[in-house]
C-alpha cells in the first residue's frame, strides 16, 4: 500500500514587517508624495537604506565586483551607495508618476539625441528603443508619452510577492498590483501568447517599443560574455528586427523625476543576413556593446543589480 | 484552429505571418495582428481571398 505522508506548510503570519512597510507606502507615503516637496520624498528614501542595508550593501559589492570587471575597484562602494539609494528613490518616484497629474511634476533637464530618434522613425518601420534596467527608465518613457511619443513597454508579468503575511496578501497585494499595473504605463507581457504579435503591430504602425536588453531570458536564447559574464540573452528581440526591418535606437535615461536626462544613440546600423542563426550572430555583438557601455558608465543607475 | 495543426509559440506566429504574406504578396494590417484573429483559419483564409480579390480589381 502506497503511503503519502504530507509536510504541514509552515502556517503564515498574520502580518510581517513587508506588510507594514508595504502599507506605509501604498496608503500614506502615496498620499503625501502629491502634496510635498520632491527633496522631502526623496528623504523618506534615505530612511529605507537602513533596513536591510547590510545585506543589501553586501550583495551589490559582490555583484559589482564579479559581474563589472570594467570598474575600478576604489569605486565599488560608492557605486554600491549610490545604486541603493537610485532603487529607493525609484520606487518614490513610481508615487510620483502614479498620480494623473505626474506630467507636470517631472522635470527633464535635457534630450540628447532626438535628431536620431527622428531619423529612425522617418524609416516608418517602427523604432525599437534598446535600454537596459535603469532606475529612470520608467520615468522618461512616461514623460515621453505624455510630450506624444507613446511607448509600448516590453517586460516581464509582475511577480506576487511571497513576502506578504495573511493580511498584506488578502489587502495588499491587490492593491500593489493595481498600483504597479498603473504606473508601468502601456506594456506587454513577455508571457504573453500574442506579445510578439502586439509589438510587431506597434511597429508598424511607425510606433515605439521598448525592450530592456538585459532582461531575463526567454523560451529560445542565445549565449554571450557580458560584462565579464557568461549569460543567455532572449533572441526574440533579433527575430522581431529581422522579421519586422525595424530600426533600433538606443535610449540612456539617468536622474530622478525632479531631474533627469535622457540620450539616444545613432541607430544601431542592422546587418541583414540570408539566415536567422547568422542574423543573430551578426548582430548580437553590437548589442552587447551598446548595453555594456551604458552600465559601464552609469552602474549606480542599473536597477537589475538587485534581482540577481 | 491555428493550435490544433501546430504548436508555435510567440516568434513562431511572427514568422507563419510573414510566410504567409510573403506567399500571397500581401501585408496585413497592424490591427489584425492579433493572435485571436490568426488563429482561426477559415476566417485567415477569407481574409486573405479577399485582400487577393481587391488587389485584383484594382489592377
């Protein structure tokens, strides 16, 4: 006879320190960050380093160390500073943006570049906006809608959350998706069935996609050295510039929403090739290399240090 | 149904589109790229008579 013996799952708080903090942020804070000065928000920020600041201190210096090879080691800990400080000021910003009046609150010191933005839309194939994980990016697609250059955002589905106690899940975590979904403006899921179609549909339409290079990979990939590392990288993103004959521009956005910068590249000059294995190939190095660059020179800026 | 004859995932629709104007010298709107509307072949297969039969009259 066939025994099934069943491990009691720990039984979950009623209410944990992330369902407090959790609260304090989608209630309060969210209230307050309509009605006072960005440099007082920005302070709460400076509050939020101290939790788990070791921890989190530690993990970045690790990181930085073993994946930027490119950074001189006298600066890792100041980069390490800076980049937690940037994550907290982030998710301030993210109050920011999540009122409907965030357009006349965010601030942009300057545009570099637009000339090659304007140049590749005029191709009229649609224009894919290249970044990597920067804490600003959210902020920069959102004033860019909002000054009428709409961008569809490609990214991941938003995680639940295994933090929460009873409370924080059955109150909370609806509320904190909601409020996610609203401020990550129009996006599409990678998981979704039809994710490649919607994007090749706003591409020709002349529009802009946004596609985080650096992102996790998907279902079929390919590997590459990047900073240093060995990682699998998601080839959708050729398939659809193969497919589509889109241009791609890369786009660097820096700063907070009381100041921040954004910058384009030229466009990425695209080798076309019979095949789609020689297309990637062709192509990927001259991705890797435009990403790098970015990290290289703004590591403090790149959100993506923290997941890993 | 598309998912009935073959498995395709995200990309793999994108190319079947592709093949498919490639084939019939046509280029669908940006609307009607939709997995819904690709999925079911009979209305796929109107579609495309149709975009034929215009392209025909017009010529």
């Amino acid at each position: 006879m066939r025994t099934v013996l069943s491990v009691p799952a720990a039984a979950e708080p009623l209410l944990t320190v992330d369902d407090v903090l959790w609260f304090l942020y989608l209630y309060p804070l969210r209230v307050l960050s309509a009605i006072i000065p960005r440099s007082v928000l920005y302070s709460f920020g400076k509050l939020s380093r101290f939790r788990a600041r070791k921890r989190l201190d530690a993990a970045a210096r690790r990181i930085l160390k073993v994946q930027c090879p490119g950074i001189p080691r006298d600066q890792i800990e100041y980069i390490a500073a800076q980049f937690l400080a940037n994550s907290a000021i982030r998710m301030l910003d993210d109050l920011v943006v999540g009122w409907p009046s965030y357009a006349r609150r965010l601030r942009c010191r300057e545009i570099e570049g637009f000339n090659h933005l304007e140049s590749a839309r005029s191709g009229g194939k649609g224009v894919i906006l290249l970044t990597v994980h920067f804490c600003a990016i959210r902020i920069a697609k959102r004033y860019l809608a909002a000054s009428g250059y709409p961008i569809l955002t490609v990214r991941d589905e938003i995680a639940e959350g295994d933090w929460w106690g009873r409370v924080g899940r059955r109150v909370l975590a609806p509320r904190r998706m909601d409020f996610l979904q609203a401020i990550r403006g129009e996006s599409v899921n990678v998981q979704d069935r039809g994710c490649v179609l919607k994007i090749v549909g706003r591409l020709r339409s002349g529009g802009l996609v946004n596609i985080h290079f650096d992102g996790l990979a998907g279902a079929r990939t390919t590997p590459s050295t990047f900073l240093g590392a060995r990682r699998n990288f998601s080839t959708g993103i050729f398939d659809i510039v193969r497919l589509s004959g889109c241009a791609v521009v890369p786009m660097l956005c820096v700063g907070q929403s009381s100041d921040f910068r954004i910058a384009f590249g030229p466009m990425l000059e695209i080798v076309p090739t019979p095949g789609r294995d020689e297309f990637i190939q062709a192509n990927l190095p001259a991705f890797v290399e435009t990403m790098e660059r970015q990290i290289v020179t703004h590591p403090e800026e790149r959100e993506q240090w923290m997941s890993i | 149904m598309l998912e009935e004859v073959a498995i395709l995932d995200s990309i793999a629709l994108l190319e079947f589109v592709t093949a498919v104007e490639k084939e019939f010298g046509i280029r669908m709107e940006p609307e009607l790229l939709d997995f819904d509307f690709l999925r079911d072949l009979p209305a796929l297969a109107s579609y495309i008579e149709h975009r034929i039969e215009d392209a025909g009259a017009g010529a």
